[in-house]
C-alpha cells in the first residue's frame, strides 16, 4: 500500500535524509503544505511537491492543514491507561501503555521501571524482550530508574529497595537482547568502571536521583554517562561555590538532560535557562508518566502510598511529587507555551532528539525519506487528529 499524505502543515521534515551531525542536518526543509509525504509499507519513501505525485499511490489522505509531526519518543514512561510497569510487568501491561499514550501522539517509549527487586527487573526485561518480538507497537527498549540511587535524594522511590551494582545486576542491567537500555543511577553510589563497563555493553547510563558532587559527575561523565534524568529534580543543585549536578550537566556539551514541563515539577523560566544553556539537540522532553495519564481513575498506589493526580499534579498524602500526570502532546504544548520555544524545536525536542539520545536517530524522529513512518497530526490548539479518520481518497 502505497499512501500519500498532503495538505499537512509539515514540522521537521526534509526532502532528503541527509547526513545528521551534531544539530544541523544536510537536507532541504519543508515546510509548508506544497510537499506531500510518499509512505510504503512501515517507512516513509519520498516527499514530493503535492502537484508531482506518484503513479503508484494507492490512497491519499487530506490533512487539511492541520500539523504534521514525526511520533513522540518519551525516554520516561512509568505507567499509562490505568496500570502501571512495576505492578504487573509482562507484555500485556505493556500494550495498555502503549495504547494509552498513543492517544497522544507518542509513537515510541521506554517503559519505566521504578526502583525494585532483581527479580522483578528481570521479568520486565523479559516483557519487554517479548513485546518487541511479538511486534508490539511503541515499544523500543526498557528505562531502569533504580534501585542504584541515594536515599538522600529518593524522591518517591524506596530506598529499602536501593543497592549497589554488584555482578548479579550488572548482568541483569546489560540482558536486554530486543531494544535498548537506559539505566538511571547515582553516580557517587556506582564507581567509573562499571559505568564504563556499562556504556561498553551497550547500556545508555543517565545520572539521576543523586547526592553527587560536581566532580563526581564530572567522573561519570568521563567514564561514558551521557543523559541526565528529570534535570533538576532529585539532584544536587548548582550554586555559587558547588556546581553539583546540575552544574555539570549544564556545562557538559555531549551530554543529553531531559525535562518534565508540566508547570509543577520545575519552573518554566528555571527550564527556559537550561535550554539556553544547552546545545541545541541536548534536551529532551519526558512525561514521568504514571497509571492515570489516559485513564478515568485519578489515584492509584506506589510503594504502598496512595498517590492521587489532582489537576494535573501527581503527589502523595505528605505532597511528595510521584511522577506525573502529563502526555507528550501538553508537553510540548507547554515548551512552547510556557516557555516560549518555538513549535517546531519543542516537536524536535519530542522525537529528534530523544531518538539520537538513544542511537536510533538514524530510522525515528524525523520526516524524511528511509524513516519510520511514525507521525502525530494536531491542530493548532494541540488536539491530536487521527490520522485514519481523516478523509481518504482511492
């Protein structure tokens, strides 16, 4: 089936695939509704001017002017549609979630496991291992938040699950045989060999709910970590005579830092000077989501805590935060609202960049001829359109 997609308001689309690096990309941008997207099968083959269309399309589809983004790819999703990962983490859990966040124009996650046992690590590799072989849509590799953190900067996470990474964790951490992995620890509570060890295995390794100094960071970053998980957040902060964590994320060129933009977990003017710091392609959004995003039920239970979702903030009994109740289309809703990013550079820092954070920036995250044929339509008050609703002509 060979389908065409015209009159969409193209964001982050290019006529060619060119040859990514670093933030620029050699390719010629398109961006208005005079070019239309040629799909075959699961990937994307050509963008054409809408008057030069192929012989051998099979069907069209109007998007009548509403925006047409590559998916979202979200590096951190705990939970969605009424379950959550470490309560039952098998393929079925998995499906739920995915269809959950589909609802909002994410095309691609890393399911999040919180802090646990060895035994339940395992069994969600393994869900995840199965979800990719049996073709699971969304499903792209397995985020381990934990249980290598401090307790001083738990957050919700419980720090009678924490511990060091010994060799029956290592060879748990480096199992995945489908997808990727991204691990978030504590820099000071993991020496730099095994984060080298880590990296050299394959693993994306991330700082994150961490006490660490800015050299101790420094270190890590040293030794091959390059992401910093819900930047700001359970970290050391910068300040005027000890950089922390935060510091050192900023400064850090190859480094990636995600963010949670839902107006309670940092603030937006806090955000808009990371941005600025950081190069362009180095922030990325992430939700944090939990059960409730894409479900009717509010509350649900974490660690044996009641955790309710209330206007949008997910928080327990003592206002503790505990994830969130934020999708990826209010999230770049609010980089660009909140923060004043342009449209087009929130869309990036929604699919783009978290795919190359990954090492899947070659097949995902852009429009451009050899990519996945992953998209998200919306208008322009960020209602996503359907895309198979949309009027179709054989």
């Amino acid at each position: 089936m060979i389908t065409a997609l015209i009159n969409a308001n193209l964001l982050h689309a290019y006529r060619d695939s060119g040859t990514y690096a670093g933030a620029d990309v050699d390719g010629q941008v398109c961006a208005d509704e005079a070019y239309a997207v040629i799909v075959a099968g699961d990937y994307i083959r050509e963008l054409v001017p809408v008057n030069q269309l192929p012989n051998d399309v099979d069907r069209t589809i109007d998007l009548g002017g509403n925006y047409l983004a590559p998916g979202f790819f979200d590096t951190q999703v705990n939970g969605g549609g009424g379950v959550l990962f470490n309560d039952a983490p098998t393929v079925e859990t998995l499906i739920a979630m995915s269809e959950a966040h589909k609802q909002f124009g994410t095309s691609a996650m890393l399911p999040t496991l919180i802090s646990d046992d060895l035994d339940v690590m395992r069994a969600a590799i393994a869900a995840v291992n199965d979800a990719i072989e049996q073709g699971v849509p969304g499903i792209v590799g397995i985020h381990l938040e934990g249980p290598f953190l401090n307790p001083a900067r738990k957050g919700v996470h419980n720090a009678n699950k924490f511990k060091v990474i010994d060799d029956e964790a290592f060879d748990i951490l480096t199992s995945l045989k489908k997808g990727k992995t991204l691990v978030t620890l504590a820099p000071e509570q993991t020496d730099t060999p095994t984060i080298k060890r880590l990296v050299d295995a394959g693993v994306v390794v991330a700082a994150g709910h961490t006490a660490a100094t800015y050299e101790q960071t420094c270190q890590a970053l040293d030794a091959g970590l390059t992401s910093f998980t819900h930047l700001f957040n359970a970290m050391t902060p910068m300040s005027s005579r000890e950089p922390g964590v935060v510091g050192a994320a900023l400064q850090s060129a190859i480094s990636w830092c995600g963010i949670i933009v839902d107006g309670f977990h940092v603030h937006p003017a806090t955000l808009g000077v990371a941005i600025a710091a950081k190069p362009k392609g180095k922030v990325i959004l992430v939700t944090d989501a939990m059960p409730t995003v894409g479900a009717a039920e509010k509350v649900f239970t974490l660690n044996g805590e009641v955790i309710r979702a209330e206007n949008g903030r997910c928080a327990t009994a003592d206002d503790t935060l505990a994830g969130s109740d934020l999708d990826m289309l209010a999230a770049v809703k609010n980089t660009v609202h909140m923060i004043g990013i342009p449209l087009e550079e929130a869309v990036k820092m929604a699919s783009q960049y978290p795919a190359d954070m990954m090492g899947l920036g070659e097949c995902m995250g852009r429009i451009a001829p050899g990519y996945r044929a992953e998209f998200t339509a919306f208008d322009e008050d960020f209602n996503l359109v359907s895309i198979d609703s949309l009027v179709t002509r054989n």
